[in-house]
C-alpha cells in the first residue's frame, strides 16, 4: 500500500518491568507523548487504531482494550478500532491508520501499541507466546520441536517463549546449510547491546562484548540468553496525519509512511519467496526505492538468528551471507546500513503488542535528527520490519514499512 500518511508527533514509554502499572497508566503516557510532539490534543483526533496481542491473557483485559486505555486519558466519543496480530500488532494498527489517512476518510489518527507481558506467574506471560500458533495443531507443533532439538526443546512454553526453540532451529539451519557461526550470532546481541546502551528507554542498557553474549546461560542451543529478545512491558504511539493536515500542524520536518505491506504466511511450494521477502519487495516497489537506498533498519530481532536471517530478506545481502555482512561491521552505527539502532527487541525490549510501533518511533526520530548519541549522520529512509506469530514454516503476519523525510 502506498500511502500519504504524514506522521505528525511520537510517543514512547521505556521498555521494561512495570508491575505497578497498567495497560492504561502504560498507554496514557505514549498518548500523552505522541500528542504533545504532534501540538494537538485529544480533540483533534478523528479516530484511533490500538494494537495489543496479549491482554486478554496477562490482565484480563478483552473486548474493549483500546476504549479502556484511552478513557483513562480522558478520550471518549471517537472511533476507536482494537487490532490484535500477535507480534505484527502494532505496525498493523499503523498499516490500518495509514490507509484511512490516505483515503481521505480520516484527517488526523492515532495509532497505539500497548502491552504488559510481565507477570508473578511466568507461566502465564510464556503462554501468551504459545497462543500465537495454531493450537489445534500445538502437540504435533512441540513433537515437531522435540524431533529437531531432542531433549533441548523440554520446557519451551514454560520456561522460556516456545519461540525461541524455534528461532534456534532456524539458526542451526542457517549454520548446516551456510556455515554461519554462533560468534555471529553473538556479534549481532553484542552490537544490539552497544546501541541500546545509547537508548535511555531500552529495556537493558549494558553493554555486552561477544565474549559476553557467548558465556551467558545457554536457552535454546545455540542460543544464549542475550540472543534471545525478553518479555517487557511499554507502550508507543504515533500521530498521522494528512498531508493538509501536516501543512496546517506547520510540521516544519515531517516524515510520511511511503508505503506499508502487510500479508499473512500461506502453505508455500519449495522455493518460493517467504512473507517477508514479499513483503519487502512490494514494500520496495510501491516506495519507488530499493535496499541500497535506505539510511537504518529497525527489524523484528526477537532472536540475534532473526536479524541476521532479515538481512538475507530484506536485499540487505544476498541469501547466505547474513554471518558476512555481521563480519563487515556494517550494520552498526557508523557502518553502511545500521540496523536497529533503538538497540532491537533483543535490548530496547519486545513488548509485542507495542514494537511495530516503536520501531516507526526509532525511524521518525532519526530522521528528524532527533536521537542524541545514537544518531545516524544524513539518515532520510527507514525500514520496518515486524513479524509475529507461526503457522507451518512462515510467519502468521508480517509488516514491513517505509518512511522518509
């Protein structure tokens, strides 16, 4: 989808452990933010897009999730539209806000992602992981993770989020067929760990060598404890606008949404494209650009195989030399294509429900020359990338996203 989405104003929370707030304290505070940076209030708004995926689960909370957020600000009377799509929630809401915008139904929308995951039973906030798969089939899916992991795959959904098990299968794939090392892996959370260190509302701030990453508790083989994202608590929230509504905001810097793909994964033939390599390529054609004309990445690295997996997908290189582009340094700040300079979900933090919106934050911020220590010099093009779910061997939801200056 093209579009002519402006985005006028942002919002965020720091990511973390917020046990003594709720989804409404949480989102306020984005809200809050996102209207302040635009110069509007509430009142301005014509409708509202709220992504959340876990909720319903982890506080009880259904039905009415985004009403409920922003009543507690004070925001009654305007549409507002609950978007659940597992980890892709947010940007879905955005996919969704944006097209309104560009329709010309909507002048001015806010587009929310709002999530606790936190919980005094774990159990509990790795079920809300284990949901995001066809449940009907969920035995034969953990038979299947046991087959490939053996013994290492016992406690997935209970002990750590079942997807990791699975990013590790992907990640020893990766290795056997491309001899990929997991000092590459571990290269990936170390530079993660050096941008987050710069990110004041990431949800880990210390910075962490490969050394590091490679002597931290084993999870899922190959896969240590920093190369897998955490469960956290946050909310982040955008304002869009119209291109006459930017003009009569004065936005003296803004940045429109280009284009943003969203498809589901289907039952694929041998050799065929994955979701997010469609995704990125219509995402790449409809913005009229290509990966070499891009500034920074922000992508969906629940898992440091995720990152670099998402190179391979989004043309950052060719398919197979993701552990290359790792060794060349040029994914961090200061290289040709940094890539999630927020720190990624493996530091900022993943609390799913928020991080599509969070990484369009990222964007807009570095573009506007907003983003202090971390700031990539010239940036003007960003890239979202985020995925959520599973069903068969692709991904339940992607979205991937243009901006600009």
């Amino acid at each position: 989808m093209r579009t002519e989405a402006i985005v006028a104003g942002v919002g965020m929370t720091n990511f973390g452990k917020h046990l003594d707030e709720g989804l409404k304290a949480i989102g306020g505070q984005a809200v809050t933010a996102a209207l302040a940076d635009a110069g509007i209030t509430g009142a301005d708004l014509d409708a509202a897009y709220v992504g959340n995926a876990a909720a319903g689960l982890i506080t009880g909370q259904e039905s009415i999730r985004g009403q409920v957020v922003l009543r507690g600000i004070g925001l009654g009377k305007l549409p507002v539209i609950n978007v659940e799509n597992a980890c892709a929630s947010a940007s879905t809401a955005v996919h969704q806000a944006a097209a309104m915008v560009t329709a010309g139904l909507y002048d001015c929308v806010l587009a929310l992602g709002v999530e606790k995951l936190y919980h005094e039973d774990k159990k509990r906030s790795f079920g809300a992981f284990s949901g995001a798969v066809d449940v009907e089939q969920l035995q034969e899916f953990m038979a299947g993770l046991e087959k490939r992991a053996g013994s290492a795959a016992k406690g997935a959904g209970q002990k750590r989020s079942m997807f990791m098990d699975i990013y590790a299968a992907v990640a020893r794939n990766h290795m056997d067929r491309y001899g990929t090392t997991v000092e590459q892996f571990a290269s990936i959370s170390a530079k993660n760990s050096r941008h987050g260190h710069l990110n004041s509302r990431a949800q880990f701030r210390e910075e962490l060598t490969v050394e590091d990453v490679l002597a931290a508790p084993m999870i899922a083989e190959p896969l240590t404890r920093p190369m897998c994202s955490p469960i956290g608590d946050g909310a982040a929230a955008l304002i869009l606008v119209s291109p006459e509504g930017a003009r009569r905001l004065g936005i003296d810097n803004p940045v429109r949404i280009r284009s943003s793909v969203l498809h589901s994964g289907w039952d694929r033939t041998p050799g065929e494209d994955d979701v997010a390599r469609l995704c990125a390529a219509e995402a790449y054609e409809e913005a009229g650009i290509g990966p070499e004309d891009l500034s920074l990445v922000e992508c969906h690295d629940a898992s440091a195989p995720a990152e670099l997996i998402a190179y391979e997908a989004l043309g950052l290189c060719p398919t197979g030399e993701g552990g290359r582009l790792v060794d060349t340094g040029d994914t961090a700040i200061g290289g040709l294509i940094p890539v999630n300079t927020s720190g990624g979900l493996l530091r900022k933090g993943h609390p799913v429900g928020a991080t599509g919106i969070a990484q369009i934050v990222e964007l807009t911020e570095q573009i506007q020359g907003r983003s202090g220590d971390r700031q990539v010099e010239g940036a003007t093009v960003g890239l979202a990338h985020n995925g959520g779910g599973t069903i068969g061997t692709d991904a339940a939801a992607m979205c991937v996203t243009i901006v600009s200056a």
